[in-house]
C-alpha cells in the first residue's frame, strides 16, 4: 500500500489555508506577534477602559556599589503583572543626570483583553491617535534624606508584554550641595506611587 501525496496534499494545503486564515481574521497571529501593543492599537476592535492609579508605594533597595547587580530587583509583583529593574546607570557627570533607573513591566494579554500595570498610561486619544503619559513618582531616601526623583525618559509598547520607564534618582540639588556623589558605595531606597493599571477589552 502507498501514500497519493498529490491526493494528500490538495487536502492538507486548504485545510491549512482556511486555519491561518482563521488565526488572521480572529486576530491571534497579530497578538502571538505583537502582543499588547496589537491589542492597544486595535482601536476598531479594543477599547481603552478602566485603567485606573493603583494605590500603595511600591520600593527596591539598590546598591549603587555595584550597579550591574540590581538588575531583575522587583518592584512590584501581584503573580499577573511585574515591575523590575532593567537597568541601572552612571553617566559620571551631573549635567547628564548622574545616576539613573530604568524599570521593565510586564503584563498579561489574551484574545479578548490585555492588562499592564506600569508607570506610565498608555492613552487611546482618539481612532489612530496614542498617547503616553507619565503617572508614576519615585523618591530616593538615600544616607537619611528623601530625594523627590525627575522623569527621565518613557516608552511605548516596544515588547510584546510591556514597557519600560526611568527616573533620575538625585535631583541635580543634591550633588551641587555634596550631599550626593557621582561614587556613592551605599543603598538608595527607592520608593514609587501612582502607578497605573491599563486595562484594554474587547468591544
């Protein structure tokens, strides 16, 4: 006995035609691709809807004695979504910022909804038209004193899980008075609020 393949074929090939076509009208191959940023820029098939700030303060020690090793701390965690430290720098002049912290967030997506809890909002300003808005604030508590940390930068929905978010942890004051150096051996407590829960459903 042996296999037609010519015979198997024109049955296989359609068969799999009509299920990526399937995937592609459903929209799981752009969310296995893209991620929550497909399902955020889906306006016609999503709709942005009850984000809201998350209560709480949110903290990680990190040792700027040895800045490669906080990188993966956890800032917040609830088994769904994650904050944690991507990077941690020194430019070694003031003018740059001196130190600074970069924060990765992943979230959870699925075919009908997706949730990220971040620093930042991700709003839909209208079909088309997005915009991001820096909700999160962070203090340094650093040798006893509490240090209000600037924005330094945001991102959008550049991962298919999430996005990233920084701050400067001194404020420009802070080494102009001495208080900070740009070689500091001790642990800063950082400390976050407002961050904010994005929530995106299925129309």
């Amino acid at each position: 006995m042996s296999f037609n393949f010519k015979k198997l074929s024109l049955i296989i090939i359609p068969f799999i035609a009509i299920i990526v076509l399937f995937l592609w009208v459903t929209g799981f191959i752009g969310i296995w691709t893209e991620g929550i940023s497909y399902i955020a820029n889906n306006t016609k098939e999503f709709t942005e809807s009850g984000g809201h700030i998350l209560e709480g303060k949110y903290s990680v020690s990190i040792d700027l004695s040895d800045l490669e090793s906080n990188i993966g701390k956890e800032l917040y965690n609830d088994g769904t979504h994650r904050i944690y430290v991507s990077w941690v720098d020194n430019t070694g002049n003031v003018s740059t910022g001196g130190y600074r912290i970069g924060f990765r967030s992943s979230g959870y997506y699925s075919i009908n909804t997706a949730t990220l809890i971040s620093g930042i909002h991700h709003a839909t300003v209208d079909e088309g038209s997005f915009t991001m808005n820096m909700s999160a604030s962070m203090t340094a508590k650093y040798n006893g004193k509490v240090y209000k940390s600037s924005i330094f930068g945001t991102g959008g929905l550049n991962y298919k899980d999430g996005d990233v978010f920084s701050f400067y942890l001194f404020p420009v004051e802070a080494y102009d008075k001495k208080e900070v150096s740009l070689n500091e051996t001790g642990v800063a407590e950082l400390t976050v609020t407002d961050l904010y829960k994005n929530i995106w459903n299925k129309k």
